[in-house]
C-alpha cells in the first residue's frame, strides 16, 4: 500500500517554504556583488524589471505544472506533453547534482560559525582559507587526497539534512522552514544594524547605491540581472514544481508566488545594505576605496568578511558568528528544497515510500558528496560543478519548459493560465504568455548559447582539460542520460 501524498499545512507553510527556498547562501553574498560588479544603484532597474518580466512569469508558470498535476516534476511535464517527462527528469538530475556541492559551501560556513569565535584565521584569512582549512592542492589536474577535518562537519551537513527529510512535508520541511526562516530574519537584521553603526558605513553603501547609468547600456549587465533573478527564486529546476504539488486544490498561487517573489528581492536588498556598510568600514579601516576590498562569491564571504570581522575589536566574535550563522541557516532550507525534489519524483514513479526515497536518494547523495568534498580539491569541484550545472543545467531546463509549454504546446499553457486564474486573486493575462514567449525565452535562449560557445571555445577560468570534462560536461552529461533512462522506465 502506497503512501498518500502529503500537503502543506496550509498555504502559509508553502510560502514559508517557498521563501526558504529562494533564500539561500547566494543571496547574502552573490547578489551584492553582482550588483556592485554590473552598475551599482543601477542595476537595481534591470534587476526588479527582470523579476517582474521574467522571474515572476516564470514562477507563475512553475507553480501552474506542479499544482495543476499535483506531481512532482516528471509526471508534471508528461501530463503536458508527449517527451515531457524526460524534461522533468533533467530537472530533478540538475538538484541532485546542486546537493552534492551545496552541503560542501554549508559545511565551510559552519565551520566558520566556530571559526569566528577566536578568529582563526588570523591575519591571513586567504591563506588560511585556501591552504589551512580547505588544503587546496595546486595540482590542476584531480587530486583526491583526503581532509580530516572537512569530512566529519559535511557529514553532519547530511545527517541534518536527512533528519529533516525523513519527517516529511510538514513535520519535516514545513517545521524546519518556520524555525529557520524567522531565526534567519532575526540573524542578518541584527548583522545589518551592526553593520550600519560601524564607520565607513555610509563609504559602503554610496559604492552600493549609486548608479552607474552607462552599466545599463552593456547587454551583459542585464543578462546578469536576468540569471541571478532565475537562479535567486529557485525558478526552472523542479522546486517550486515540487512544492505546489502539495498546495490543496484552492489556493491563490500568484498571490503566494508575489508574496515569495518580493521577500526574496527585499531580503537580497538588505543583504547588499549590510555587506556594503561593513565593507566601507573595512575601507575606511584600511584608508582605501571600496573597490579594493570588494571581492565576490567565495572571497566576500570567506576571506573579506574574516577580515572585517578580526578588525571589529570585542564584538568581533559576535559580528562573525551572526554572519555565518545567517549563511548556515540560509543555506539548510536551501539544501533541504534541492534534495525533496529527487525525493519526490521517485515516490511518484516508483511508489516508494518516504523514507526509503530518502534512504536511496539522500543517503546515495550523501555518500558521493562526503568522498568528493572531503577533498584537496573540494573548492575547485564545487566552483566547476556550480558552473556548469548553473547555466547549463537550470537555464538549459527553464527554457525547455517554456519552448515545449508556450511555443508548441499553446493549449496546454492556456489550459495552465486558466488554472491559475481559477483559483487566484492576480489574474494573468496575456502579457504572461508574451513575457513566457518571448522576452523569458529569447533572454535564457541568449545567455544559454553565449555560456556553451564560451565553454567549447575558452573553457572555464584556468582548469585542467580532465577536470572540466569529467565535473563539468560530465554532471551535464549525467543529466541528460539519466533523465533519458528513467523517462523510459514503466510506472510502478
């Protein structure tokens, strides 16, 4: 006897989930610099017109496929179209693969709530980053020599992840989400009131805010507003499909999809007021401009902010252990919507039950990431991996979806807006179909081409051949095979 399928509590703890989901480790230190890096004040234009033109469509079109067949994403896409399932496994093979990296990024910023304590890294951070704690190898080839002290912290990344996942939908995801996401509120709004008192505060967020108008005359500028936008929202990889699959049958779906859109842009808006404010004051500090201490990704988060944090005095440990533990608790509800993905596709077709979906997935998930991650190269796998499976992956699944729903399978988007329309308070019109049609598409169509010519022509950054073959092609590769064999495999 199969399980029943299980239901939010109600359609706060979908939003709650939803929220938690969009909300994650790229947002309190990626989307910062994306801004700074791409014009500054301005970028806010292209990056509020590309949620509204392109993310919120999108996620519109997301919670549509997954609440109107109330599937996960496989059974969702095939209920549309004849070769949908095999989209929809793409989608679920491009989480499997993020979980395996993700739970690396997490287990650095847990240690890291440690390391703040009596600051570690001492007046190195870089070095101490690279060759102390991750023992980066400078091979540029594969080197799986093994760290001590990186496997037992991503071990219990995945032993709280799995906990979470073994209660299910509401006992599991639904609860954790309601503890983390008000903790996570709680965290970063102290870190940025902090942030702001310190001096060189106002140096920060003038180099935040103001704009640089001829940064929005570089097509680049808004390709970058338009992928952090579906990257940030969780848009095009079978979450947010997951997730409305266990919406109950009358629920305002564009009301809710508003509500997650709008919190996730203000809590990247804060997020840069907070990361600038501490950042002028590391310029302040050290009598320089605030382009010569920004960094992005790995190295504003785990080699500037340590800088910033050991410049802090007494309250250093305190300002430390506020900002990874906003990246610890951000980054679980994350990694918690990547792997129920998987998880539920398989309860889908092969009617298992839920523990032993999240035996097989997540425990197989987690043994290939603590062998991977526990590594001399874990930073290297998961900057190639992320790449790859970023903008190939995610963007590559996003605009399948749109191509076979809005360009040759119109009824079925008809059909999906008048579901939408049904049931919620926004009614969608046909601006929706024209943004799906054609400003979405031709904007991941864009991105999507340019990624893979960059890719084939110049490779990616300074590693090996070997290496980018094998983690990167290879995890796209993975994708499309694996989706292609359990899209032929029979229903159980």
């Amino acid at each position: 006897m199969t399980e029943k399928r299980e239901n939010w509590s109600a359609r706060s703890g979908f939003i709650i989930a939803a929220i938690g989901s969009a909300v994650g480790l790229g947002n309190i230190w990626r989307f910062p610099y994306v801004a700074y890096e791409n014009g500054g004040g301005a970028f806010l234009i292209p990056y509020l017109l590309a949620l509204i033109t392109a993310g919120l469509p999108l996620l519109f079109l997301d919670y549509a496929v997954g609440h109107k067949s109330n599937n996960s994403p496989p059974k969702a896409y095939r209920a549309l179209f004849k070769g949908g399932e095999t989209l929809g496994w793409w989608q679920v093979c491009v989480c499997i693969v993020i979980g395996l990296y993700y739970a690396s990024v997490l287990t650095w910023a847990g240690s890291y709530i440690y390391f703040s304590i009596e600051q570690a890294w001492g007046n190195d951070p870089e070095s101490f980053f690279f060759k102390t704690y991750l023992q980066t190898t400078d091979s540029s080839g594969f080197d799986m020599r093994y760290v001590s002290h990186l496997f037992w912290p991503i071990v219990g990344i995945w032993v709280l992840t799995l906990i979470i996942l073994y209660g299910g939908v509401k006992k599991g995801v639904e609860l954790s989400n309601k503890i983390f996401m008000p903790l996570l509120f709680v965290l970063f709004t102290i870190l940025v009131i902090q942030a702001l008192r310190l001096p060189g505060a106002v140096q920060g967020l003038n180099a935040f805010f103001t704009p640089n108008w001829s940064a929005m005359m570089d097509y680049k500028v808004w390709l970058a507003a338009y992928g952090h936008t579906f990257f940030s929202l969780s848009v095009g990889f079978g979450i947010m499909v997951t997730y409305s699959s266990y919406l109950k049958p009358k629920t305002d779906l564009t009301g809710s999809g508003m509500i997650v859109g709008f919190a996730n842009a203000s809590t990247e808006i804060l997020a840069g007021i907070g990361i600038f404010a501490a950042l002028g004051f590391m310029a302040f500090s050290a009598g320089k401009p605030v382009n010569e201490v920004v960094s992005g990704g790995i190295g504003l988060a785990f080699i500037a902010f340590p800088k910033i944090i050991s410049s802090l005095g007494s309250g250093a440990g305190l300002f430390g252990i506020l900002f990874f533990s906003s990246l610890f608790v951000a980054g679980i509800s994350s990694m918690v919507s990547i792997l129920e993905v998987p998880i539920a596709a398989m309860q889908d077709k092969l009617k298992w039950g839920r523990k032993k979906a999240v035996t097989i997935i997540g425990g197989g998930s987690a043994a290939v990431s603590i062998f991977l991650f526990s590594s001399v190269n874990s930073i290297k796998l998961v900057d190639i991996i992320d790449h790859f499976i970023n903008n190939i992956g995610i963007i590559g699944g996003a605009l399948l979806s749109i191509i076979c729903v809005a360009w040759f399978k119109r009824s079925a988007l008809t059909d999906l807006k008048n579901h939408i329309n049904r049931i919620s308070t926004i009614q969608l019109g046909r601006g929706w179909d024209f943004t799906l049609t054609v400003i979405t598409s031709l904007i991941l169509l864009t991105t999507l081409a340019m990624t893979i010519f960059g890719l084939v022509t110049k490779g990616y950054d300074s590693y090996s051949m070997s290496m980018q073959l094998i983690f990167g092609w290879g995890c796209v590769i993975f994708c499309g095979v694996v989706a292609v064999i359990l899209s032929k495999m029979k229903d159980r």
